[in-house]
C-alpha cells in the first residue's frame, strides 16, 4: 500500500521518493495539509513560482474540464527536468477520482501531481485510487499532539533566541494544535512580541495568544446553526487566515443542512420531538452535538431550511464565478443564516 502512517510523514518528506509520481496529501488540519504540500515541493526540488513548469488547479476545475488533469500531466516541460501539477482543495471529486486512478495505472513520466485534500475516510475513492496506485503516495495529516506543537513552539522562538518556561509553555501549547498553520501564526506573533527580551514569560502568552486549539470548520458551522455571531467571527477569520477554501467551509454547511432538512420532515411527518430523532439519526450525532443540533430543529422549520440551502447553493455558484471574492461572498451569506438561526429560522 502506497501511504505512510501519520508520524512516518515528516521523515518521508524530508527525503521523497524521486519515483513518486503522485502525492496526496491530506486530513482535517488544513494548516498542515497546506505546510506539508510546499514541504514536499521544496524539497522535491520542483519549482511552483514558474509558470513554465507548474500549474494550479482547483479540484472543481476538474468536473467542468474532463481530461484537464491528464493533459497537464502529460505536457512536456520546457525548462525544467519536471512538471508540477498541484491540485487544491481536493474531496468526492469523480472526475478526479477518474483521472487519478488513469494516473496511477500509467505514471506520468515528466510530472509530478500534487493533492491537496481535506478529511478522506478510510475507503474514500480518492485515497483508493492514490492508496493502491503505481509511483502514487498518500500522506495523512491530523491534528497536532503534544510533541509536534512543542517542535513548531522551539523552532520559532529559536530562530528568536528566545526561551520560555515550563508554566508559559504549557499555556501556550493549551492555546495550540487545531490546526498547523494558525498554530505557527500565534507562535510567530508572542516571537515578535517578545523579540529581544530573551525569553517568553507566562504574561506574555496571556496577552498575545488566542486559542487556536479547536480550530476547524466544524466550529463555525456550528456557530451559525446556534446563532452564535462572535465565536462564527472568530472561527471564520481563523480559517480564512489559514488558507482553508470557502468552498469547504459552505460545503460543510449544506451537508449540516441537508441532515435538518430530512430529520425536520421526520419530525413533521410522524410528529416526533426533535431529541427522539436525533437519538435514532443514522449515522448518529456525536453525542456532544446533540443539544446544538436539537435546538437547531426546533428552531429551523422545514420551509427555512429550504431557504438556507438554496442560499447555500447561490453562494457556491457566486465564489466559483467570482473566486477573489469568495472569502467575503462565504461569510456574508453565512452571516445571513446566522442571524435567520437566531431569530429562530421561520
């Protein structure tokens, strides 16, 4: 099988496989998807800032575009010994799924193709089609544990000449971890802060680190069903900052949806209150969600939340026709449903 083990990743990339001809990279912490994909192209040797010898793709470009990804890879670079082919923002794509499993049956000989990809399941048709496929590797990311967030902690504040101690640092690393590269940009912020006093002190922390730890896009989904305008802000602005795709965030949010929608018409079709349909959803709510989704049902009406997933879908075809604005597009309509959670949903 073509995959390494999540605490194998890091070795892999500090020396890839100059026969790997198609690297997926992917998990929930987007931050260190992303960390880890310029990794490999730093130290693969290719160069992703020329356009002679690289292209981006985002994965939905694939489904208007049959074939794109096996042109790309079969074009012969013209200044460089290989082609990059970096693919953003990967999920249940067929088409890429297709192109991918053409990919690794007969690697390309001149490029290598790069996947960026959130949360795969096992047996997701992406990570079949890289898992079991010739020159193809898949490197899962997950969030980081104790001994890598005191890694990603030394390496800044040595570049600083700073230290810290034993009660800063545990509050720092309580603060850390949901997601890498949010993680790093709050290490990077106390660095600066402290830069020329030698070392990080416990006040230090306290004033200059938010909590990051729970980083995800999972909260502000969340946020929005229970009306919570603060924490969507801040959980919004967070991802936004760590490069995580609108498109995933809006994704999540109709998927959350589309499961209202049908335990709403359960609960008008049979008159059930909304913790017996909760209680008997399959798949099952995890049970500290209960209360949040309970809450959004008796809230949301079936008409509102055909109202909210049509918004949803308007505002999908928005970012992809205009993707510069896609951050502010996301969030407005997100806001929109926000507040329509707090009054209630009707």
């Amino acid at each position: 099988m073509a995959q390494k083990k999540a605490h194998e990743v890091d070795s892999w990339l500090r020396k890839p496989d100059p026969d790997i001809r198609i690297v997926l990279i992917y998990g929930p912490d987007r931050g260190l998807v992303a960390e880890r994909a310029r990794a490999f192209v730093e130290r693969a040797g290719l160069d992703a800032d020329d356009p002679f010898s690289s292209v981006r793709i985002e994965a939905s470009e694939l489904d208007a575009v049959p074939g794109r990804l096996l042109d790309e890879a079969a074009t012969v670079p013209m200044f460089s010994a290989r082609r990059l082919i970096w693919v953003k923002n990967a999920a249940a794509h067929k088409q890429l799924v297709e192109e991918v499993k053409a990919l690794a049956a007969a690697p390309p000989r001149d490029s290598v193709v790069l996947i960026e990809a959130g949360d795969l399941k096992k047996g997701a048709p992406l990570r079949g089609a890289v898992e079991t496929g010739r020159a193809a590797m898949a490197l899962p990311c997950y969030a980081d544990d104790g001994r890598t967030i005191d890694a990603v902690i030394d390496e800044i504040l040595a570049r600083e000449g700073l230290s810290i101690g034993l009660e800063a640092r545990q509050a720092l690393r309580a603060n850390l971890g949901g997601d890498r590269l949010a993680s790093r940009s709050e290490v990077e912020k106390l660095a600066l802060y402290c830069r020329g006093a030698g070392e990080v002190r416990l006040d230090d922390v306290r004033t200059m680190t938010g909590d990051v730890s729970g980083l995800g896009i999972d909260d502000v989904v969340d946020a929005v069903l229970c009306g919570n305008g603060q924490t969507f802000d801040a959980s919004f602005t967070r991802l936004a900052a760590s490069g995580t795709s609108p498109f995933l965030v809006l994704a999540a949010a109709m998927r959350q949806f589309q499961l209202l929608q049908l335990m709403r018409g359960e609960m008008d079709a049979a008159a059930r209150p909304a913790s017996a349909v909760v209680a008997a959803a399959r798949p099952p709510v995890f049970f500290s969600r209960r209360r949040l989704v309970e809450a959004a049902l008796q809230r949301w009406s079936a008409a509102g939340l055909d109202r909210a997933l049509e918004r949803l879908q308007a505002t999908v075809l928005l970012t992809r026709r205009r993707p510069d604005l896609a951050v502010a597009t996301a969030r407005q309509a997100l806001m929109a449903l926000l507040v329509e959670s707090a009054r209630g949903g009707r």
